[in-house]
C-alpha cells in the first residue's frame, strides 16, 4: 500500500463521519450510558471505541492478551497518542485517569467525563489524594483502572522515567500492574509517526494528520502481570518500566531506582504536564 497521503476528500470524509459517531456518543451517554449495568457499559464503551478507530481507519493488533484479567488490576501503558485510550477501550474498557481540563474539552470531555474518567484537578494535592482513594475504590470493585506514568507522550521512540504515584492504589488495592506497550505502525510494520501526539501539534494537527494517514496500526504488547503486594511504589513504577521498554525493543532510559525514602500512602503531586490528555501526576520530592 501506498504510504502517500491520502486524497483531502476522503479524509474530510472520514473526519465528517467522525463528527457524527461524537455526535452519537454524546446521544449515548446523554440518555442512556448512566442507567447501564457496568458490563452493558463496558460492551457500549468497546464498540463506540472500535468504531472510532475503524472510522479513522486505525486497525488494532494485540499480543499475549491475558484469557482472564487478574483481579484487582491497573493497567500501565506507554504513551503516544490520544489515541491511546480509545485503543485501550477497544479491547480493555477501563476508567481513565487524566488531568482535569480534559473535562473542558468541547465534546471529547463530556464523553470521557460521563464513561467515568478519574481527574486530577491541577493544584490540588488534596484533589490528587482524592483521585488516588478514588483508583483504591475502583480497583476494590474489580474495575480495571488505567494510567499512563510517563507523566507525557513521546514519539514511541523514547520510554520516559514512570512517575510513580498513580502507581501505589495499586498498592495501596493489594492488585496485580499489568503492563501494556503500545506502538504504532504503517502498512509495511514500520514504526510510524502518524499518530504522535508531542511537541507543539495541535489537537487538529494531530486529527487531520490522522486521517490522511494511508495506513495505520496500533500494536498492544500485554507483559506478565507483576504483584504489587508488598512493593514499593517507586520499585514497582521501575519494574513495570522495564518490562514495557523490553517490549518496545528500547533500551532503558530515565530509570529511577527504588529509595528508602519512598513512602507508601505519599499522595501524587499537583504538578502535572500539559501536552498529554492522560497524563501521571509527577512524584513529590
């Protein structure tokens, strides 16, 4: 297939269609998501998220994805894109955790705000514990719970240091990590940038890049579940690192070793990044 751009017709035509399947995601949660029970919501939230990327002419390729998730479980992923979360949707439904302008988002922060994304209000350490009781709470539900820790997105090139805190509800709900690596590819299996979220794109620039894209894969790599009982949360962020780096074929980077002085019911910090939709709040000092 040809790696050329794609016509600027067909790719507003995909971006029209993608404005009315928003459209009927707003109608969904609006009139209907609420009064699901969480499986019927999970099966809702799955094929709005496949259809979002079959729209956008994403197609999704999974590896070593576990026959039954363990319980409780916090998935940890890399990350690139705002895609990411609708791939990870597509297969995992999931609460999200994310910064809190992405509530303000025009129509994207009303849908991930009523499927039930956990955010962090920027500021606030007492909000940041809060969200943090919130994850316990989840995980104690047996929802699965997903965070990116790399507090950013990079290019998919590069794995930055994992910050830590979103990482001890895990802790703290006695669950397993389940590390996720995700890459995106081009016809040819080629990493692709296609999809990269960093930098100075915009929103726009990053969509309209998208959906000229001829051809475009996102490839989860589940790992082992690790057991996060009686780990450190800073441990367990450099274990999870490592393994997601070894999927991704990078060499490791950024690692910061577990200390002593790590404490265990420390809350996240306010400090969060504002390039990424779901960011990991930075580790206190």
């Amino acid at each position: 297939m040809s790696r050329h751009p794609v016509p600027v017709a067909v790719a507003c035509l995909r971006l029209a269609r993608l404005a009315l399947h928003l459209a009927r995601g707003l109608w969904i949660v609006e009139t209907r998501y609420a009064r699901l029970v969480p499986a019927q919501q999970d099966r809702e939230l799955e094929r709005w998220s496949r259809r979002l990327l079959a729209i956008l002419r994403v197609q999704i390729a999974r590896h070593n994805v576990p026959s039954v998730l363990p319980e409780p479980c916090l998935l940890v992923a890399n990350h690139v894109s705002w895609l990411d979360v609708f791939a990870v949707y597509a297969g995992l439904p999931s609460l999200f955790v994310a910064k809190a302008e992405v509530r303000r988002w025009p129509v994207l922060g009303r849908l991930v705000a009523r499927v039930g994304t956990l955010f962090i209000e920027r500021g606030s350490r007492r909000h940041a514990r809060l969200t943090s009781e919130r994850m316990v709470a989840a995980l104690g539900r047996g929802r699965l719970v997903a965070v990116c820790p790399e507090g950013t997105t990079t290019d998919g090139r590069t794995l930055r240091h994992f910050h830590s805190a979103l990482l001890q509800p895990a802790i703290d709900a006695e669950a397993m990590v389940l590390p996720v690596a995700l890459r995106y590819v081009d016809a040819t299996g080629a990493q692709t940038d296609a999809a990269a979220y960093v930098g100075e794109t915009s929103f726009v620039a990053s969509l309209w890049r998208i959906a000229r894209a001829p051809s475009l894969a996102v490839e989860l790599r589940f790992a082992a579940p690790i057991d996060a009982r009686a780990m450190r949360r800073r441990e367990l962020a450099a274990r999870a690192h490592t393994v997601i780096a070894r999927e991704l074929g990078l060499r490791l980077e950024h690692t910061a070793p577990g200390t002593a002085a790590d404490p265990r019911a420390a809350p996240p910090s306010a400090l969060l990044p504002t390039r990424t939709p779901y960011p990991a709040p930075a580790d206190p000092a």
